[in-house]
C-alpha cells in the first residue's frame, strides 16, 4: 500500500512538472482526482447546472431491460474510472454480472465506495484496482473466467483529445480482449451557455474542484502556490467542440514545485481539463477508430446524453 501511495506521488509529481514545462501549461485532468478531488466532484454531480451524471442515471434505470437484454448476464464487469459508483448499483442490478471490478485512482475513496457497493450486493464478488487506467495495469485472474464487459460512464471519454481517446479506446481492447462489451457514456453537442454554465456552477464547487489541484500540489509535493492568486474559468472552444477549464493567474505570481520555479503573469492559464462534446456520428466514428463497433445507442428524450454499446473487433485493414 505505501508502495503504491510513493509511486502515485510520484507519478503525480512528473505529471505536474511536465505539464508545466509545456507551452501553453497544461496538466492532466486525472491529477484533479485525489481524495478531495472525488469528493467534490461528487458534489459536482448533483449541481442544478449539471445535467450529465443525472441525465446518464435516467438512461441507464429507463433503458435498463433494454440494456441487460444487450449485455446478458454473468459477465466480468470492469468499471473505469469507478469513482463513488453512483451509477454502479443500476448496471449491477441490469445486467447481474458474475464478477465485478472497479478501477480508480484515487485509492481511499474506491475502496470505501467499494466496501459500500459490497454490503448492497453481497454475493457479488468485488475486486477493487488502484491504478491509472490510462496505462497497462492487470486485472485479477477470476474476471478471466468470463466475458467481459467494460463500462465507462460519464463521458469521460471526453478529457481525452482525440488521439489519446482512440488511443485508451484501443488499450480498452487489448484489456477485455476480442469479442468483449463497452457500455461508454457520450456528452452530446448543445448550447453552449448551457455547457459552460454546468461546468461553472453558481455555488462555485466546480472552482474549488479545480483549484483543488493546486492545493494537492501544496500538500503532496510541499509546492509553495498562492492558490488565491489564480482563478478557475470554464471556456467553450467551438473549433476543438469541447469545454476547456482553465486555472487563469489573477496577477503575476510565483512558486516552486519539487525543487523547480515557475512565474505566471496576469492572464495566463494552466489548463486542467477538455470536455469534448460530440453528436452521434462523431461518437461512432471514434469507437470504430479505436476498435470498437457499436451495436445499440441509448439517449435521454432531449438527446443530451449517449450511451453505446461497442463490440471490441480484431484489427483488420479491409472490410
């Protein structure tokens, strides 16, 4: 466990310094999700402004028959990026899988949702995985034993630019192999006030959620940053069809991090995080580059939200 805990610190460190050195600064949106981190996104979710995670939950309890009549029982179920397990419980419920594998960086906080998800079903066995599921991690022997079916709610397909997402797409295949599910959640295209104002809430839980990273820096990496100094801002980028979020320096400012220096003058950003939003035909095209072919489409009746089911296919090079 402690072992664990260095090399995620240290992950998080490289992770921070590189995305500093870049230009313009940028930092993975994995690095917000720390303890704090999940648990204000946890909040995030029952936000008036933001419809997603409530919008995915009617889809998955309205379509559920439809859904398990798709996936069938007795399957491997491994949950990327698990977080609370909000939406667990219906999918569980749905398609009564055989074994069930929750899959988070943020270790305290899955095993405590995991430990909660084992006493609402206690004949499931449950094995959670602290990993970063954007690298090659390995799951336990006993999800070996059936067929897989992945799940990605959320659209958290939408962090990742489009090369990184067809790339984790492909290493979605390569995990749960030829043949296996992916049950993957899809944010759809709309206005975009009404985008920016779910990603920049009136009771300001977002601007904490971002400004978080910061204060994770100052307490796992003995960074010295003025939090107050930056400012969090959620931007709509028509070209790139995406929400951006930005850390913008209220004023020039300066800090260290493990030993390095950086200076922010008025203005300028660190970007922590995209939001892609996509429509229908974008979502398909994505799965198919990344290997996988979707078989049935699930939306809520105002088309807010997506979700697929995709077979993972051989690679192939003709039809």
């Amino acid at each position: 466990m402690l072992e664990t805990a260095e090399r995620s610190k240290q992950d998080f460190a490289r992770g921070v310094l590189e995305g500093l050195a870049q230009e313009p600064p940028a930092i993975a949106a994995r690095w917000l999700y720390d303890d704090a981190g999940s648990a204000l996104f946890d909040d995030i979710t029952d936000l008036p402004e933001y419809y997603p995670t409530r919008t995915e939950i009617g889809i998955l309890r309205d379509r559920r028959d439809e859904i398990a009549a798709a996936v069938g029982p007795g399957r491997s179920v491994i949950d990327y990026g698990a977080g609370s397990l909000t939406k667990t419980p219906l999918l569980i419920e749905a398609v009564k899988p055989a074994v069930y594998v929750p899959v988070d960086i943020s270790g305290p906080f899955l095993r405590d949702s995991a430990a909660a998800l084992g006493e609402r079903f206690p004949d499931l066995p449950i094995h959670p995985v602290e990993a970063d599921f954007t690298r090659a991690f390995t799951l336990p022997a006993e999800v070996s034993r059936h067929r897989r079916l992945g799940f990605f709610p959320g659209s958290t397909i939408g962090n990742f630019v489009p090369e990184s997402a067809v790339d984790l797409l492909r290493s979605f295949r390569t995990t749960l192999g030829t043949g296996a599910l992916l049950l993957i959640g899809f944010d759809r295209l709309k206005d975009e006030r009404r985008l920016v104002a779910a990603y920049d809430d009136a009771a300001g839980t977002t601007a904490a959620f971002n400004r978080n990273l910061l204060e994770r820096m100052n307490r796992d990496l003995g960074a010295d940053v003025d939090v107050e100094a930056f400012a969090h801002e959620a931007r709509w980028n028509e070209r790139m069809a995406r929400i951006e979020m930005h850390l913008v320096a209220r004023r020039a400012t300066a800090f260290m991090v493990a030993g390095h220096h950086f200076h922010f003058e008025a203005g300028e950003t660190i970007h922590t995080e995209n939001s892609h939003k996509y429509t229908l035909h974008s979502a398909r095209l994505l799965l198919l580059s990344g290997g996988w072919t979707p078989l049935q489409e699930w939306s809520d009746a105002n088309d807010d939200f997506s979700l697929i089911l995709a077979r993972s296919e051989a690679e192939r090079f003709a039809p």
